[in-house]
C-alpha cells in the first residue's frame, strides 16, 4: 500500500515536471514590450506563448498584468474619446476575467465602465 502511495506521488510530480514552460527570452521581451506601452505586440507573443505553454503560471500571470495594464491605458487615458476609450477598456477586462475570474482590478473597472453606460441609458458593448 505504502508503495502505491509513493509511485503514484513520484508520476505525480513528474507529470508536473513536465509541462511546457514558455520560452523566457520570448516572455521577457513581451513583458519589456507591455512595459514600453507597446501592448498588442506584447500580448500577441504572448498569445503565441501559450500555445505551446498553455498551463505555465508565469505567463498565465504576465498575460493577466499585460491585459489588465492595456485595459488601465485605454480607462485613464484622458486624450480619448469616451466612444474609444471604455469599449477598449472593457474588452480587456474582459480578457483578464477569462484567465482570472478573481482579478479584482478588473471586476471593479469593468463593472464601472457597464454602470456608465447604463446610466446613460446606452447599451453596453458587446466586446
């Protein structure tokens, strides 16, 4: 019984061992590039990350920070035009509430720029 127990402990950890990490020179210059403002190139890479990565939690983590920040440029960007900005903006909370329903940041921007276009009796956008 003992036995069993550590085999099945020992493919466990294997199993875990083996998923695909992501390329770290590819998820380095895509973080460099969100953090340079150059979002849709960024999270593009990593969009390519994960598929050949798709369970690996620091790119999971980037591409969460890369949406959630895309979505505060487009939120607190006072030289857009609402019509421009809260569509953008939500759309990537959106994507960060698909890859963390939890992602707080995300909830409250997203459920602000919802309550604005309820208040002014416009429909919400579909993005």
């Amino acid at each position: 019984m003992t036995y069993r127990l550590f085999a099945a402990a020992i493919v466990a950890l294997l199993i875990g061992c083996t998923e695909p990490k992501a390329d770290a020179e590819k998820l380095n210059h895509a973080n460099a590039m969100i953090n340079t403002g150059e979002y849709d190139q960024g999270i593009q890479i990593m969009e390519e990350l994960v598929k050949s990565s798709p369970n690996d939690p620091a790119l999971k983590q980037s591409l969460i920070s890369a949406h959630l920040k895309f979505g505060h440029y487009y939120m607190f960007n006072d030289t857009l035009a609402p019509r421009v900005k809260y569509p953008s903006a939500l759309k990537q909370y959106r994507e960060v509430l698909k890859l963390d329903p939890n992602q707080q940041d995300a909830k409250d921007n997203a459920q602000q720029i919802i309550d604005i276009y309820k208040m002014m009796g416009r429909e919400v956008p579909q993005v």
